[in-house]
C-alpha cells in the first residue's frame, strides 16, 4: 500500500488537508481568475518595473490576438527560448489561451541542440531575445519554424534603467538585419488589431500544454507531455504545503522557465493563487542575493551550490532576512552539514525559518515532495504532498520493500505527466498502470521511507551529472562527441566542484590519424561550443590512449571518476603541505 503523509501534514495547527480541489481550467484561466479579485495587485517585478495583475492579462491577450492573426492553431507547438523576463509570461499563458502547446527550452542551448528541440517538437513558431536570434537563424532552414519573433529586454525597462542596459550589456548584443525574416516584439503586439474572431480556444484540462525536457531513463533528451491540470494541481498543492502563504507575498523566481521548478512554482504557482514574481534573467547568486533583501522576499528556492555561494557572499553579512517565511532547497542532494550551516545562517540574519528540502522530477512538473514547516527529520527530503504518493520497490519491479530498506522510489498523482513525447516505449517503461489504479513513475532514483512517511534521497540509478542544479546527460554528450571525424570514443564524467557541486569533463581516445595535441583539443572544444549548451560544457578533454572497460565490454566509467578523484586528493595534499 503506498503511503501518505498523513502524520507529518495533519500534525501542523493549521492542517493540511490530504486531498484538494483542483481547477478544472486552463492556466491562463487560473490566472485570470486571480485578476478579477485582485486587478490592481502586482503580479510580478522585473528589474525595477512592476506589472498590475491586471495590466498582465491584457499583455497576454493582446499576444494572444496576435498568435491567432500570424496563424498559430489549437495543438500547434510554440517554443520559447527566452530568459525570466515579462515577455516570456506574456507569451507562455498566450500560447495557452490560444489552445497552443509551449515548448519550453534553454535559451543558451548550442544551436545543435536548438535544431533538435524544434524539429523534435514540430514547432511552427519560435520566440526569443535579440541576443539569441543568430543560432536560431543559423539552423531555421533544418526546421519547420515559419515566424520567429524575437523580443528585446530593454523594451521592458523603465528609461533610466533601459539608457545603462543599453550602456552596457545592450552594446554586447549583434544587432538582426533590417530585412531579416522575423517579427520584432513592437510589430507582433501591433498584429493584434487586426484579429477579429475568437481568439479563446477551448481546451480540456488534461490536454498536453506544456513540454519541457529531461533524459528519461536512457539520458536522451525527451519531451515531456504535462497538462493544465497537472501545473495548476501543483499550484494548489503548493499553497497546501505551505499554509504560511498570504496572497501578495513575494517570490524570487530566479530558477528559469524551461525548469519545471522555475516554471511551476516559481511563476505559475504564484500567478495562479495571487503571489507576486520576482524576475531575475541572469541566474547568479550575486543577483539572487541581491534581490532577496532588496524586494524583501517571502519565499525563495534553489540548488545547494547557490546556497553554498551565499554563505561566502560579503554583501550578505549584514542582511536582514527576517521576511523569509520559506527556504527551499532542491535539484540534488542537500547535504546534513551544509544544511546545518544555512539554518545557523538564516538565524544569524533575523531569519525564523529553516531551510526545507524537498524532492521531484520533470516528470511530475517538479517538487512532489517537500519538508514540513513544523517537522524535519535530519537526512529527509520530506513527505509527499496531498494527493501525491510514493512507495519504495525493489528497483524495476512493482513490489514494494519494508520501511527502512532501500528501492526505486515511485511517484503517483495529479501532477503525472501524459508521457514522454514521439516516445512511446520509454513512456511505457518509465509510466506504468498498478492494480492499486495509480499511474506510476519509475525515477530511476534509489531511496527509502520510514515508517511515518518520510523520504530518505540515497541516489540516482541513472548515470547523470548535475551541475549548478542543470542535469547534464554523459551518454547524450558521448553521443555529441562520437559524431566527430577525430573521436574514436568518448566517455563524459562529474567531477566534484565547491561551487558547481559537479563539473563535466571528458575523456577521448582519437580516431587513427589524429593526435592528441593542444590544437586537437580546441577543435574539439569549439566544435563542443557548437554542439552542447554552455551549463554541459567540458572545462577540459583529456585524451586516453584507451579507455577502461568493464567485464561485459562497456566503458568503465567508475573507474574513470575514481581516478579523478585520487587525482584531485593528491592535488589537495600537494597543496596543503606547500601551505605549511
């Protein structure tokens, strides 16, 4: 029998009932439902300028007018590449009232990758920033992309700000040609006046409305199909998780769009339930620690490293974070000691909360598990949340192990995604039917749960890297390395990083013909620039004259990061008796 965490959530003063209503709507309905009772409340803060509730829905309705009039269709794909900034909104709930399904992808994803994300998904429109314009040209002829709209951040700034963005990072960006084939930002908002039917598709909640991208089980990149119901599910089950929450409270949304995190509950959370969104487009913890005690924030997330960063920051010594009522730390493993560090340090600055850690994957949107505001347990990533269930099974199977014993951790609920897109043998491996009536995700993680319902993360049965909270693929990089004339065969590891937690690196035995030279490594690292977004690239390539097998033939892996680790331990003694 799966458990629920009926203990745990029932044992706050303000019960957190197990089961909820969810909306039987769209999320662009959710969220204008929201501006009917409260049209003057800020909806969100984007670099100095805020945005009314109700200034929001009529920018999504004047995108949406104009989507229907350039000829996008109910269940046309629409991606969007583009930062955490307003015209990313705007677009995102406009594909949805429109009927569209958003494709949701990393804005500095090699042009490769770009190419593959828009032919993978049959996009038929593709919206991003003046700065990102070139690789989508330079990989639009491979693609069925008719209409590219490209936006520009310092149209959405105020003037004092728009003259030193343009003073700045604006001189970096190469300008588009006068007759490029793509519409401008100001001229697609113009196209609206020239919509004159009904611009409002009816959808069915549980229809796909969004794709965002994981591995899936064999580290190749997928789309993952998740519907209206499933964000705005989330939405609730967030609030319920979190009966601390008031409407008008302040969320740092600095995890970006294509993240489930970012785009879940950062955004769609709290423009669905009437929070207010603070975007931050350039993700580093400066920025982040920056607007944290300038906006007074109720409510921020992240991954470790950023946390770990913010310990270090020197701006952050005397600040006053006595506004937090929630601090959540997710996309790897938290550790005991570094958690215990950050509560002595939230407590150091007027804090009164704790960091609470919680779990999830793509394939349920993002966190289905999240720590008690009243109730941690040390090592726990929490209990699962209302209506949510996870039970433990011998990995594969669907027979479960006794409390305490370690399995594959599976999830059910109403935020399951619909299946892995163009990929049926995969959803039916990772997405299976139990006799208990549930939909189950297999994760490919490995934990175990105590008898009261709490969920102990003990690691991941896929191979996979995580790096600053990214999950990076060794097998989809190796794919992008052995396609190249000079590679013979390639094998890509983590490395453990202070501020990364992990870094990519590579190691290759050349192809006959080739040698192993400084200029043949940065061949490769240029042609890995081309290929591989920025967050996944190798800081080095190292060549082997062979690579380490297993018994079975296989590349032996294990012993490729063991060797790594023996190196940098003799590095770190070499540099601690030269200290002395």
């Amino acid at each position: 029998m799966a458990i629920t965490a009926k203990t745990p959530w029932e044992g706050h003063t303000e019960n957190v009932p197990l089961h909820l209503d969810y909306f039987e709507g769209t999320m662009c309905e959710a969220v204008e439902l929201i501006a009917q009772q409260y049209p003057n409340n800020i909806a969100f803060d984007f670099m100095g300028k805020s945005t009314t509730y109700k200034t929001l829905v009529q920018e999504i309705e004047k995108c949406a007018k104009a989507l229907k009039t350039i000829g996008v269709r109910p269940g046309d794909k629409i991606t969007i590449a583009m930062p955490n900034c307003p015209q990313a909104i705007y677009m995102f709930y406009a594909v949805n009232m429109v009927g569209g399904i958003c494709n949701m992808i990393h804005p500095l994803s090699a042009e490769k990758e770009i190419e593959f994300y828009l032919n993978e998904s049959e996009s038929v429109t593709a919206v991003t920033l003046d700065q990102f314009y070139h690789k989508f040209e330079n990989i639009r002829a491979n693609t069925k992309v008719v209409n590219i709209v490209v936006a520009s951040i310092k149209d959405e700034l105020s003037k004092p700000i728009r003259a030193g963005y343009m003073l700045t990072e604006g001189r970096k960006i190469k300008k588009i040609p006068q007759d490029a084939p793509v519409i401008q930002w100001a001229d697609f908002c113009k196209i609206s006046k020239f919509c004159y039917g009904n611009y409002r598709a009816k959808r069915d909640p549980h229809d796909t409305a969004v794709i965002l991208y994981s591995g899936g089980t064999t580290g190749t990149s997928k789309g993952i199909e998740l519907s209206n119901y499933s964000f705005n599910a989330l939405g609730k089950q967030v609030l319920a998780a979190n009966p601390m929450f008031r409407v008008g409270d302040k969320m740092l949304a600095a995890m970006p769009l294509f993240h489930g995190f970012g785009l879940g509950v950062c955004v769609h959370t709290m423009l669905s339930q009437g929070g207010r969104c603070i975007l931050i487009p350039r993700f580093t913890p400066a920025s982040y620690a920056k607007q944290m005690v300038k906006q007074r924030c109720n409510f921020v997330a992240g991954v470790p490293t950023l946390y770990e960063a913010l310990l270090r920051l020197p701006k952050m010594e005397k600040a006053d974070l006595s506004c937090l009522k929630g601090v959540f730390s997710g996309g790897d493993s938290l550790s005991i000691e570094l958690k215990k560090k950050l509560d002595r340090w939230l407590y150091d600055h007027n804090a009164v909360v704790q960091v609470r850690e919680g779990y999830g994957t793509t394939e349920t949107v993002t966190a289905c598990c999240l720590t008690p505001p009243h109730m941690a347990k040390e090592g726990s990533i929490g209990v699962p949340f209302p209506d949510t269930y996870i039970k433990i099974v011998e990995p594969g199977t669907d027979k479960e192990v006794p409390y305490g014993t370690e399995g594959e951790i599976l999830l059910a609920g109403p935020t399951v995604m619909k299946g892995y897109m163009n990929h049926p043998d995969e959803t039916a491996q990772t997405l299976r039917d139990h006799e208990d009536g549930l939909k189950w995700v297999y994760t490919g993680d490995l934990g175990i749960m105590d008898n009261e319902g709490f969920v102990y993360f003990r690691g991941r049965a896929k191979r996979m890297i995580i790096t600053s909270g990214y999950n990076v693929y060794p097998s989809q990089m190796e794919n992008i390395l052995d396609a190249n004339e000079m590679v013979q065969m390639s094998c890509v590891i983590g490395v453990p990083d202070p501020l990364k937690m992990q870094k990519v690196k590579a190691f290759v035995k050349l192809a006959a013909g080739y040698d192993p030279t400084e200029d043949t490594k940065q061949k490769l690292m240029d042609y890995c620039r081309k290929n591989i977004a920025k967050y996944a690239m190798p800081y080095d390539i190292e060549f082997k004259d062979d690579m380490p097998k297993t018994l079975v033939g296989k590349v032996n892996f294990r012993l490729l990061e063991e060797e790594e680790m023996e190196k940098i331990k003799a590095q770190e003694a070499l540099a601690a008796k030269t200290a002395k």
